[in-house]
C-alpha cells in the first residue's frame, strides 16, 4: 500500500510538473556553462563526465548537443529511445520495477519533456550517439587523467560510498580539470525526497510535516535511498582529494514554514543548513602542482 501510494503522488506530480523539470534542467545546465567558463573550462569539445546520468539522461543529452565528448555514466542501465529490448536489459540488470518505471517515463512523460527542453535551448537536441555506460558496483572504470570536466546534478546524496567515488574523479580528472557537483542538502525540507515536499514554498504538504525526515520519520515513502550526509562530511572528503574553488549554496526554501517550535527540536542544525536547497562544489583534483591553488568558499 505504502508503495502505491508512493508511485501514484509521482505520477501526480509528474503530470503537473513534467514540462517545469525541463525548464529547471536548462536553468541549471546554461548557470553550470557560465560557471565552468568563468574558470576557462567552456565544455564545447572537452571530454565531461556526467556521474549519475539518470534515465532522462538529461544533462548528458544537453553537454553532447552543445558539443561537448561526453559520457554519461549510471548504476543503472540507460539508454535512449524507445526499444523493446532496452526494458528487457534494464530488467535483467536493474529488477523489473525499474524497467516499468522507465517504460512508464518512456510512454507518458519523455516527448513532452524533451520538447518543452528543446524550446529551452538556443541549439538543436541532438540524440544520435549520446554515450551512456553503466558504472559496474557504482565504481568507474576509465583510464586516468581522460577528463577536462566532471559534472553531476542530485546524484551524490543517493551514493553509498561518496569517499570512494570523489576519489576516482580526482583521478579520472586531468590534473587542471574541474568539478561542478549540485547536491542537494539532506537537511533541507526538501532534503528527504518526501514528493510532497518537492516544492514547498508553493505547494506545501498538508499531510506531511515539514523535515518530517529528520524529525519523527513518519512517513519514509521516498523514490531512492539517501546516504543522510551533511554538508560538513561532503567539505571534508572532497577536501581530501580536490583543492575547492568555490563552494556554492543554491536555492534557500522552507523560511515561513521554520516555527520556533522545529527550530528548536532540530538546535543540532543550523538555520542555514535548514534552509540550504543545495550547493555546487567546485573544485580542481588535489595534486603536488595544484597544492595550496584555491580554497573553500562560499560565494
């Protein structure tokens, strides 16, 4: 029961909301290509790696028809179009509810989203060759230094092992390539990935607590597995291994519905990090000739 009440508030949301998550997307990707050029590293021809590509493959699809050599990269199988033997491969490897989720996205919600992200673009979409692969355990295997770029988008909050993964882009990275990773903050209203909460400064939940997921966890009903980590624990390993240029809060929500009250049940928060979307790390691969190059900042 819990379940289907899960996939029935996806698909209501979905039909209200689809064409607004490509609008969203392009917002991103065009604020990543202002970001990534203000360090000189425009992606048009650079090899990108896109962690996390996810089914919709949506960042992946844009870097590729901007002109970047990108490669999309997922637990998950994923691959374009519409194609009976995709849904039988996505079952072998992923489970059969991953496959009718995808054959649901794929029937109902991929045109519309795809067109309303070309009326977005300033160039066509192109679909022709996106590279997609599959990350084999969630580890990477490239041979080192093959990147100028490494991008991802919501993806680290739902990895297991976020250590291990920072440290394999820092050696897939060259030795002057950057990241611009979003993530979106665990302790934000948003951060459990409750659907009701997805927008909650315009739509907020009348059944659902606010941060309801580091409260009494009522209702744990969320679409994929989180790793619960905070902000500081992400400062401190991609610090191990990058040297940070900019630390990025994106996106503040929840302010009216913060009452005393929670404030004080979750004192071991503080009010920015309550109120903190995301933030965008990036960052270059620590190395000898990099040491002491850029330090952690907001900005």
């Amino acid at each position: 029961m819990h379940r289907l009440r899960l996939y029935l508030s996806l698909v209501r949301y979905s039909n209200a909301h689809n064409r607004d998550f490509a609008r969203e997307h392009y917002a991103f990707f065009a604020g990543m290509l202002e970001g990534l050029r203000r360090h000189g590293k425009d992606p048009r021809g650079l090899r990108v790696l896109d962690v996390g590509c996810g089914k919709s493959y949506w960042l992946t699809l844009l870097l590729h028809s901007y002109g970047a050599q990108v490669t999309g990269v997922d637990t998950e199988y994923v691959q374009a179009g519409f194609r009976p033997g995709k849904y039988l491969a996505i079952c072998r490897r992923n489970g059969f509810e991953r496959a009718l989720k995808t054959l649901v996205w794929d029937l109902l919600y991929a045109r519309p989203y795809y067109r309303e992200l070309a009326r977005q673009c300033p160039f066509a979409l192109r679909f022709d060759a996106v590279d997609t692969r599959v990350a084999a355990d969630g580890r990477m295997a490239f041979p080192e230094h093959g990147f100028d770029v490494a991008v991802s988008h919501e993806v680290f909050e739902h990895i297991r092992d976020v250590d291990g993964v920072a440290h394999d882009l820092s050696k897939l990275l060259k030795p002057d390539g950057l990241t611009y990773i979003y993530v979106h903050n665990f302790a934000s209203i948003s951060g459990g990935h409750h659907i009701a909460w997805k927008y909650p400064d315009t739509e907020p939940s009348a059944v659902v607590p606010p941060w309801d997921h580091l409260r009494e966890k009522r209702f744990p009903d969320i679409p994929s597995w989180l790793n619960s980590m905070r902000e500081a624990e992400y400062r401190e390993i991609f610090g191990r291994y990058f040297t940070i240029f900019q630390w990025i809060p994106s996106g503040r929500e929840g302010a009216g519905l913060l009452s005393p009250e929670i404030r004080r049940e979750l004192a071991g928060y503080s009010e920015d990090e309550l109120l903190m979307k995301g933030f965008i790390i990036v960052a270059r691969p620590r190395t000898v000739a990099n040491a002491g190059i850029g330090q952690p900042a907001h900005s």
